[in-house]
C-alpha cells in the first residue's frame, strides 16, 4: 500500500507552483477607488518591548520580553496601525526591523487600495523580513478598512458570530508555577501546553491535577525520535488531548509522514512552515498548519493560506507571537475561517498599548471597528 508521503511525490503536489492561491481579481485587494488628488500616503515606525506577565519558557529556551515594532500609515486623515513581533527563533530583531523599514517610501503610491501591488513593492526591497513586512501589510489592511469604514472581516464575508475558542498558553515551569498558572486560566475553554522536554508527562498530569479543559500541545520540535513521539501522542490522547503540534524537527518530514499515519490526534505543523508556498511541503505529513502573521508576511498571504489549505481538506489553525493587540486582533480577523484559534498573544503581557480582540468566556470576540478593529490604548 502507498504511503500518502510517497503518493503526494509521485503526484507532483508537493511543487509549490501547483498550489498556489488563485487571484483575487475583483476583490477588495483590486481597488476602490477612495483616493483624493493630491493625497499622498504617510509612514512612521518605532520599536518597542512587551513585558510578559511570567517567564516563557519552551523546549528552545525562556524568555522574559519580546522586541516588537509599531508602523503607522496615514491617508487623508486617517491612520493605519500594525506591528511586529520578533521571537527569537525567526532571526529578526529591532536593527533588523528598522533597517528593512527605514527602506520603505509609500509616498509613491496615491491609492492605499492597491494592496497587491504595494506588497509587491515591499517584498522587493529584500528577502525574508516577514515580520517587519506584516507591519507594513497590518497597517495597510487597518487603513484600507477605515477608508471603507468596514472591519476586514465583513470584507472578506466572515462571521463574527463563528469565532472559535482561543487557547491559553501554559509555558513549561514548576509544578507550583504550572497549577498557578492554570488557575489563572479558567475562564479558557481550551489550553495550549509547552511540551518537548523530559518533563511532559509531568506537565500534563499537573494540569490534570487542576482541571480537566482540553489540552493541545506544542513540542516545538522537541521530540526526536519517531517512536517515542508515537508513543507519546497515544499517552496524550487517554488525557483529553485535542492536537498535536510540530512534534518533531522540521527536516524529519519523512517521521513526520510516519507518525501522522498512526497518529489517533491530528498533528499541525508550525515551524515547518513560512508562506503560502510552502503548504505543499507538508501537505501529507500534517493533518493541518498553524498561520502567524508574523511568519508569512500579513493578513494577505495568511488569508491565502487559508484558501489553499481548505482546498487540500487540512485543518487551519490562525495563531500569534507574544505581541500586542494590535497584530493579534488583526489576525482575528480570520479567525472565523479556521478550526482552531491560539490567540492569546496580548493575554500573556503587562505593558499592552492598544484595545482590541476581546476574550468572552474563552471564545474570540471581534471588536466592531473598522480596519483590523484597534485603538491606542
């Protein structure tokens, strides 16, 4: 019997050109025509640092604050905000942020709705950068969406009301630090746990000690062997598990193909994927992929993403960095697409400067504003 890994190869789907998102021509992203003569567009940024509320720790490393930077474009009056989160394990940083944007001239263009060719222009000015080019693509979106006086999400015909639950991270730590930090997450109607060290098993059956909400777990790579990770999902599964994501290093695609097979949880792939051409790659060895804005480059290419990844029946997942509301709500915008959401970026740090996604009773609520729905704080 064929492996769905080998009938995938044999079937050429794994060439990124035979996936990709058709063209939205004739969508918002063609053009509304809003534009006032003489009107030029404006641009500003600046760096900053969020707080977090406890230290973050996962299989790679703990953390206590995370560089992000804001970036405003104005328009006839109005401003657009968006943002960028850099964790570490992306490669980017302030320098590297402010270097890339300090490049960026929107003065050129006289019409913020055309979207397409603006990122286009973005994309060019260097590789990579995805982070610092969702702050520009966030902003865009928050403007075009004022201009219009419309949240994206009625743009792109979601409903508010088929939000999912978002869940709540609980990082690895102490067993008197993990059930604190649970308790704090009651009000949540899902949690999201850092695996991928010698004490998962303990970590689960702390939680377990507090509450039985589901669970989805993140090893971030953290399990090697095929397996163990096997064996390990099977245990997960008897706890009221509901997911597993990027078990194992990203180049073991071929382990990755083996476990999702055998796996009884779906498994969801994080790190193994960047943009909307790489869905391909892990098509068949995921069951689904989790989105960031962060790493695909904004709220367009992830609303391709989207498209492409119900296309090839995998589940969708829309998640976040530690940042601000300011990108997590923008990333909300889609949540009514998808079948999970891990949107509890903002949640996690003390020093937020914007108002934005709000949390009910553990289920995402958009605000009703228009753009990506966001104010300064």
């Amino acid at each position: 019997m064929i492996s769905r890994r080998n009938f995938l190869k044999k079937t050429g789907l794994f060439a990124g050109s035979a996936l990709a998102a058709p063209a939205l021509a004739g969508s918002v992203y063609a053009g509304a025509g809003h534009t006032k003569p003489g009107k030029r567009m404006t641009f500003d940024f600046r760096p900053y640092e969020v707080r977090l509320k406890h230290v973050f720790t996962l299989a790679a490393g703990s953390r206590t604050t995370t560089p992000v930077v804001f970036t405003e474009i104005g328009y006839d009056g109005h401003i657009g905000y968006g943002e960028a989160s850099m964790p570490p394990y992306l490669g980017e940083s302030h320098a590297t942020v402010t270097r890339f944007l300090e490049n960026v001239d929107l003065s050129q263009f006289r019409d913020p709705f055309h979207i397409e060719e603006i990122n286009s222009y973005i994309d060019d000015i260097a590789p990579g950068n995805y982070a610092a080019k969702a702050s520009v693509d966030i902003a865009l979106h928050d403007l075009t969406g004022k201009l219009l006086n419309q949240p994206w999400y009625r743009l792109w015909g979601y409903n508010p009301a088929d939000t999912p639950n978002t869940s709540y991270t609980i990082g690895i730590d102490t067993p008197d630090v993990v059930r604190e930090k649970t308790r704090e997450a009651s009000m949540y109607r899902i949690l999201k746990v850092k695996l991928g060290l010698d004490t998962d098993r303990e970590m689960i059956t702390t939680i377990r000690s507090v509450t039985d909400t589901p669970i989805c777990v993140d090893v971030n790579q953290g399990w090697k062997d095929r397996e163990f990770a096997l064996e390990m999902i099977h245990w997960l599964n008897e706890h009221n598990v509901v997911f597993v994501e990027q078990p194992m290093p990203v180049e073991a695609i071929d382990d990755m193909a083996w476990l999702t097979e055998r796996s009884p949880l779906p498994t969801i792939a994080d790190e193994a994927l960047q943009g909307p051409s790489d869905i391909g790659k892990v098509h068949g060895a995921y069951d689904g992929i989790n989105i960031k804005l962060m790493k695909c480059g904004g709220m367009r290419a992830a609303h391709q993403m989207i498209s492409t990844a119900r296309a090839l029946g995998m589940k969708v997942m829309i998640g976040c960095m530690i940042e601000s509301s300011c990108a997590v709500t923008a990333a909300a915008q889609l949540s009514p697409a998808v079948d999970w959401a891990d949107l509890d970026g903002n949640l996690l740090i003390n020093n937020d400067v914007f108002d934005g996604i709000k949390i009910i009773d553990g289920k995402v609520t958009l605000p009703e504003r228009p753009g990506i729905g966001v104010v300064p704080a």
